[in-house]
C-alpha cells in the first residue's frame, strides 16, 4: 500500500491545487489496493475447505470381515488386524456384484476419500452413489480399482492419493470421488461392485472434504 504522506497547514494557510490534487491521488491508490486486497481475502474465505475423517464406519447393509481373515474365494488376507486406521473390510464375496455397503454420512461435501484394493484388481469395477436428504442420488460409475497384491504405480484412471501396505505387502489404496452436486446435503453413500470377476473391497474409514461457510469462521 503507497505511504500517505500528510500535507501540514497551519490555520488561514491556503493548500496550493498540485498538493491536494497529489493527495486526493494517495487516498484513491490507497483505496483501489485496499478494495483489491478484501476482494482476494473474501475468495480465499469463500473457498476455504475442511476435511473429516469417520472412524469404524459402520454400513446399514453388507457384512464387514476382519482384515486377516482369509475369505472364501481368495488364498491371502491382509495379515494384520489393523492397517493404518482401518480395523475392518466390506467386501462382496467372490463372483459377486452389487451394493457391498452403505455409510451414513450427513453434511454439505465436495468430496469422499475412501479406501479400497481388489481381488483381480486394475479393473473399472466400482460405483459410487450419493444419496441425498431430498430423496434423489448421483451416480459416479466406472472408478477403476488396483489390484491389492501388490503395489501398482499411479496411473491416469482414477489415481490414488497414497497407499498402505500390510505386513506381507498387500496393498490398500487411498481414492477421491467428487460430489456431482455438491450444493446438496449428502444422506448416505453406496459402494457398489459392477464386475463379477473381480472383488473390491472397502475399509471402514472415510474421509470428506467440505467448504467453511463464513458463518463458520465467525468467533
């Protein structure tokens, strides 16, 4: 911001035209850079994120097994009762497809992180549906999942932002699906399986992402 300079009279004196013209100058310079930076701060609010993690999630249809547990169909588990912060998997059995689980979660969000791998992975196997509080639904399809046993480098189908390995080095995978309609209230989302040839699993920790509104900031 330009340093104001204050121009001193006494009482009577007369302020000649250049000096107040410099100064009116000043406080417009002033002003315009003081509007430019509120307009910056009141985006940087505006866009402000918060994110959550859901612990234990627990699904109001599906069944959960324990992460070493070794299940019908599949010759290894995750050789670890714990792996990162997961505790639990909700899986279809082998050859099957459907919905493997539904999490409740209530809140205005931008997006879902959750944690998957499959059996017979790097395949475009999942589906994810966001269901919302007014009764309608969005519809993510085709999320490509990678193969749990072993780790597989990033690719340009459905990324994934980090991964967690076992103790005998199977693999959990860290994805981001986005909210198609972030502007409503999110009742629940479903995980559903589209390929029979192939297992996807989801463990029971979700993360979210949604915006600070102002109101949220106000102390």
């Amino acid at each position: 911001m330009t340093k104001f300079s204050p121009i001193l009279r006494k009482p009577g004196e007369v302020i000649r035209s250049e000096d107040w013209n410099r100064m009116q100058e000043e406080i417009r310079s002033d002003f315009t850079e003081l509007e430019s930076r509120l307009e910056e701060l009141r985006d940087y609010v505006d866009n402000m994120e918060e994110s959550l993690t859901l612990l234990n999630m627990d699904s109001v249809i599906g069944k959960s097994y324990k992460l070493d547990e070794v299940l019908s169909g599949e010759t290894s588990s995750y050789d670890a009762s714990i792996v990162g912060l997961l505790t639990r998997q909700w899986l279809l059995l082998k050859g099957a497809k459907g919905e493997i689980c539904k999490f409740s979660i209530v809140a205005h969000l931008e997006s879902i992180d959750y944690w998957s791998g499959a059996e017979n992975g790097d395949k475009k196997t999942l589906e994810v549906v966001f269901n919302y509080i007014d009764g309608t639904n969005s519809v993510v399809s085709g999320l490509f999942v990678h193969d749990r046993a072993k780790l597989r480098p990033k690719g340009t189908q459905t990324p994934y932002l980090e991964y967690l390995l076992s103790p005998n080095e199977f693999v959990w995978y860290r994805y981001r699906v986005v909210n198609p309609s972030p502007e409503k209230e999110v009742l629940s989302v479903s995980f559903k399986n589209i390929l029979g040839e192939c297992t996807p699993r989801i463990g029971n920790v979700i993360h979210y992402r949604c915006k600070i509104t102002p109101s949220k900031t106000v102390r």
